[in-house]
C-alpha cells in the first residue's frame, strides 16, 4: 500500500485530556473550524504524515475488528463522505471515542488532529488520525532594533519532526468505490504508527480505534526470517560476520523488545549503507512489504531456539541461540600449509564452558 | 588599374561586400542556433564583418610585390570576419556548418591541420580559412550581391588567436629585419599554444566522459519525462552536481530500472505536473532518478544528498517514502 501523491483536503482539530485526580474522564475540547495551513506548513505536514506512514516507516497494516455501529472504523466510513459542515461536527466523535478510551489516569492528553484527502491514482479517500502530545520547547526570537537573538519558552508545542511525540493511523481506501461491503476490512485498509505500540498503548489501537494485530503476522514474520536468512547467508563476507549477522536476527526477532518489526529497521541497526538498500531490493523481490509488521514468532520458535554451525566435514555446532550467541566464539584462522603450499582456512572454535558429558 | 581607379572602385562596392559580410556572419550564426550551439557561449570575441581599409587595400594591391594581375578581384580578404572560440572541437563544429550550408561556394579553404601535415617541422601561424561567394546572386537588406563577391572568414582559438595577433602586427609588418631568436621564440610560442590546445582538448573530453554521457542518460530521461508528463525538462547546474555525487548508479540498467518504477506509479506524471510551476527540482527529468532512488536506494541517497534536505522532503513525502531520520 503505497501512499503516493497524497493530498489533504480538509483538517480539523480538537483537544483530549488526561484524566483528572479521581480518575474521571475529562470531557474533550471541541473546535468548530478547519485549520488553514499555507504552503509550507502544508509541506510540513504533509511530510510528517508520510514519515509516519510512509514507505520504510515504522508504520504496521492493522486488521479492523470493530465493526459496530458507533465503533471508529464505522465512523470513518461515514464521516470521511460528509460534507464539510458536517465533517467539522462529526470529527469531534473521534475525540470523544478517544476521550473514553483513555482509562488509565497516567494517560496523556493531547491534540488529536482528523484530516481527509485523497491518494494514488486513480485518486482514492483516505482519512488521517493524528493524537500529539504536546510539549515545551523555546522559538528563537529577533529583536528587529537590535537584531539581537533570544529565546522564547513555549509550553504548546506539537508534531515536531521526530513521530515519537505522536501517534497516526491512517485509513485507506482500498478503492473508488463507495459501497460499504458488510466487512470494514474489505474497503479500508489500516495503517498505524506508534512509536510506543506496547500494551501500554492498545487503548490507541484496540480501544480507540477498534484494529487488531493482522492474522497474517505469524506468516509475513516466517517469511521474513526465511529471506533474511537467505539474503545473509548468500552475502560476500566473511563466515564470522554471516555468523555475527544470523546471531542478530535471532535477537532482533525473539529478544528486541519492540512490537512490531521491518526490512528498514533490521537493516540500519545491522547492515551499512549499501547492503541496507541491497537487502532493501531482496525483500522487494521476495514480497516482505517495506511497512513495518507485528512481530509473532509462533511459526519460528523452534528455528529461534537454536542455532547451528554445519563445517564441510560433518563436523557440526550446535547450541541454543542465547548460549551460542554468548558463549560461542567463532574466528577463522590459517591452516597449516598443504603440500602445494596453500594455506587452508580453518575454524577455531571457544566455548566459554566445560565439557559435561560426550558420546 | 591604378591608385586612385582602386580606391574609387572599393568606395562604390563597400556596400555590396558588408552587405556580404553581415550576411554570412549572420547566416552562421544562426545555423549554430539550429544545431544547438549557443554563439553567445561559444564565440569569444563577437564575429564583426570588417571592411578592408582602402589604403591597406592600395599597399596589399600594389606595393607588397604580389604579383596580381586582377588585384582587386584577386584580393579576397576585402571584407572579412572572425570567430574565436576556446577549444578546437569548436572550430570544428563551425566548419563542418560552413560546410553544410549550401548559399556559398567556397575556395579549398586553408586549414592548420593540413598545413601541419605538410610542414611538420614547423610551428607557426594556425587558423583556418574560408573565402566564401554567393552561390547565385542575392539580394540582402536591398542590396544586390553578386556571384564574385567574396569574403574571408577565419576561425581559431582563444591561444591562436592571441598568437596572431602578436605575430601580424610585431612579426609581418616589423620595419626593421626581424632577429633569428625572435623567430625562434615566436615559434615556441606557437608549439606551446598547440600544446595547451591539445591539453584544453583532453580535459574537456575527460570531463564530459563519464557513464552519465556514455550511456545516453540525460536525452533517455528526458525522453521518458516528455513522453510522461508532456512537458519539457530543463536541467540545472543542480542535477549535474547530483549525478556526480551518484555516479556509481549509473550503469546499463538504470534506465530501464527507472522506467519500471515509473510503470509502477501511475499518479507520478500528476505528482510532477503539480509541482512543475512552482518547484524546479521537479522540472528536471532528474526527478525521476530520484524518485527511483528514494524507492529502491534510499539510504545511500540520503547519505550521501549534497543539497538542502527541504528539497528532497516534499519529493519523498509526494511518492509516500519516510525519511526521517
């Protein structure tokens, strides 16, 4: 899903509250008028859109699994073909949705930001959700007198270039059409960023806007192993670093900590700049989508578990992936030298333990 | 014919041969335009038809010891011009104009390159020459030209130029019997300026020799960009500075790569009709090969990006690619 040539027709905003000492919800703050970008901001907010969203985003497709009728996702597809006047009134339901689910009193409140448009060719809607925190920060001033420069504290500050502060879902439609098949997930797509997305976060994603973690993630993790797997083993590099490079797979999928995982995010924490647009390529050809997917390792588990060293000589390593990580040292050395004189490349192996039993 | 029937003769004719003059500079000028050549870049003194002085054209007739017997149809250099550039490719390029052009008939014209083959051994005056008459009779600004009318074009470089002009004034028309070191030194100078002309050759040719030239891309992306958006694309300095920064991209594939990302993305030629009036990045059909880098070698472009970020960013942000690191 590619969200090229995107436009934004209309933006609205409206303010949600973290809730008050007694754990009441705080009603939200509604505003009445679209907001009026010109050029450039326009410019800038459309790029943090799509730095949220976009390809190699942290961005992951999410499944619709509320469907009712006061649900988000049927409010989506409602809202997003009303009429101007009656999208500004009816924006504020998102606001409230989000409003009741924030039942956690340590829950910040924030600007949530609803906008429309269209993308693709042919030209297809869409409608954004942005929640941003609000922050402080300083502007520079300038005294026009002096032009002597100074700082000015600003304590509403929001959607600053990095999408850590922010939290944006996107749904897409999948067509021109405009019929409402019975299931939401046959005519929108969902895409969310969260820098955060941990159960920490699901009232963003599970109680405020009704999505789920697709199915399909058990399989698009499987096959992304498979093809890193592949992609690593066929690199021009040393045994040592394919080793070093198959360890990080195994920690990046079963150990990291985040949610959620991409081709972009393995490859700038373990590839340098080329092998990063290389591996970029492979995963293009072996179909692993460049938006972010939930990690599930169901299908993997026993691949994760351990991992082996296969020598051409039968000879063969084998350990758990924790324990091999930490306490196999793999090095090649040279050989002693053959009758023709070519020296042979050798293994030499420590394992930082004692040898308990052998067969 | 004596003195005064000469100088009473060339004052009635004068205007027949500017007329002359001013028509094959003229005419020269712009069939350079047709073949893209901008003279205003190429030519760097102003081609001026210039009239021979009428005692200069008394002293060439009568008093140099040419053995004339028509001496004023046989001095053909009566009104002439010149056009000066920097490189020899480029007195190239203006032969093979004056070549082309089918309005004159020209002498077997006198060119350094062959005069060097017959005296290799000697290093002096280059230049090549041209005397040029109408093919038939025309007429230019109202004045009629006949077929006899002649005019001597001359075309060098910057170096040779410079050397003639040392030599005609100080050389040929000295006064006093020239020294043998001062000829000597006279024709170093002429083998170091052939020198430096073949070293002004090298560079130019090493500079524009590169995969970017070699393999055609800029005509083929323009082509691509025409045929796409229907507009035309007009290359900055800018791009130049991109394609140096990524060289090691371009190979026998890029194109056709580019051309499949394009088939791919159907809302681009919307994207870039869009931004075209108001973004120049976007008027270049390098947008395309940054397009194509964004989507597939994101990561090196933005490594290595050697303009402000605030352009790459809405391109990115308009093909939906995150970049924010």
């Amino acid at each position: 899903m590619e969200l090229v040539n995107l436009s934004v027709d209309r933006i609205i905003i409206h303010q949600v509250f973290k809730r008050d000492e007694e754990g009441k919800r705080v009603a939200p703050l509604q505003s009445h008028d679209f907001v009026n970008f010109d050029n450039s901001a326009m410019t800038a907010f459309k790029s943090r859109v799509i730095n949220a969203l976009g390809d190699n985003s942290g961005a992951a497709p999410m499944t619709i699994v509320n469907q009712g009728p006061t649900d988000v996702p049927t409010l989506v597809n409602v809202i997003v073909e009303q009429s101007d006047d009656d999208f500004a009134v009816s924006s504020f339901d998102f606001a409230e949705k989000l409003a009741n689910a924030q039942l956690r009193r340590d829950l910040l409140g924030g600007i949530l930001v609803i906008f429309t448009g269209n993308y693709g060719a042919p030209r297809k809607k869409y409608l954004g959700i942005i929640k941003a925190e609000i922050y402080s920060g300083y502007e520079v001033t300038r005294d026009p007198d002096t032009n002597e420069i100074s700082l000015n504290y600003i304590e509403d500050l929001l959607l600053a270039p990095s999408s850590r502060m922010y939290k944006t879902a996107a749904f897409l439609s999948k067509s021109v059409d405009t019929d409402t098949p019975p299931d939401l997930n046959d005519k929108w797509s969902v895409l969310l960023s969260d820098f955060q997305m941990s159960t920490k976060a699901q009232y963003f994603h599970e109680g405020f806007l009704g999505c789920g973690h697709p199915e399909t993630s058990a399989r698009t993790t499987k096959q992304f192993y498979d093809s890193t797997r592949k992609f690593i083993r066929a690199m021009d590099v040393k045994p040592v670093e394919k080793n070093d490079l198959l360890n990080a797979l195994t920690t990046y999928l079963k150990v990291d900590s985040s949610p959620t995982a991409s081709v972009n995010d393995f490859a700038t924490k373990y590839f340098n700049t080329d092998t990063q647009d290389q591996f970029g390529d492979y995963m293009d050809t072996a179909g692993i989508p460049r938006t972010a997917f939930t990690k599930d390792i169901v299908d993997i588990e026993k691949n994760l578990k351990t991992r082996k060293v296969k020598f051409k000589s039968n000879v063969n390593i084998s350990a758990p992936s924790d324990a091999f990580k930490n306490l196999v040292v793999i090095e090649p050395i040279e050989g002693d030298p053959e009758e023709n004189g070519t020296v042979p490349e050798w293994t030499r192996v420590i394992i930082k333990d004692s040898i308990v039993d052998q067969e | 014919m004596n003195e005064a029937d000469l100088k009473a003769l060339w004052e009635v004719e004068k205007p027949i041969y500017a007329a002359w003059g001013g028509y094959v500079v003229e005419r020269i000028i712009a069939d350079m335009g047709d073949v893209g050549i901008d003279s205003n870049v190429v030519l760097k003194i102003k081609p001026v038809p210039r009239l021979k002085d009428a005692n200069s054209l008394v002293d060439k007739a009568l008093y140099r010891g040419k053995s004339y017997e028509d001496p004023y149809n046989e001095i053909e250099d009566k009104v002439g011009a010149r056009f000066v550039v920097l490189l020899l490719k480029e007195i190239d390029q203006i032969c093979e104009i004056i070549n082309n052009c089918t309005n004159w008939r020209m002498d077997p014209c006198r060119h350094f390159a062959a005069e060097q083959k017959e005296e290799p051994l000697l290093f002096t005056y280059q230049s090549v020459h041209y005397i040029l008459r109408p093919k038939d009779a025309i007429e230019y600004q109202g004045i009629k030209i006949p077929g006899t009318t002649t005019c001597e074009i001359q075309i060098r470089t910057l170096l040779q130029h410079a050397h003639a002009e040392l030599t005609h004034d100080a050389i040929y028309k000295a006064k006093n019997n020239i020294r043998p070191e001062i000829h000597r030194t006279v024709a170093k100078t002429m083998a170091l300026i052939e020198t430096t002309d073949g070293f002004f050759k090298e560079v130019v040719e090493k500079l524009s020799s590169g995969p970017l030239d070699e393999l055609g891309i800029m005509p083929r992306l323009d082509s691509i960009y025409q045929l796409l958006t229907g507009l035309d694309s007009h290359t900055q300095k800018s791009a130049l500075i991109i394609w140096e920064v990524y060289e090691a991209f371009i190979d026998d594939q890029l194109v056709g790569n580019i051309q499949q990302y394009i088939d791919r993305t159907p809302a681009l030629a919307d994207i870039i009709r869009t931004r075209y009036p108001e973004n120049v990045l976007y008027q270049q059909s390098t947008v395309l090969f940054l397009c194509w880098m964004l989507k597939k070698r994101k990561n090196r472009l933005l490594d290595l990006w050697p303009l402000s970020m605030d352009l790459l960013q809405p391109l990115a942000a308009d093909i939906g690619v995150a970049i924010n690191e």
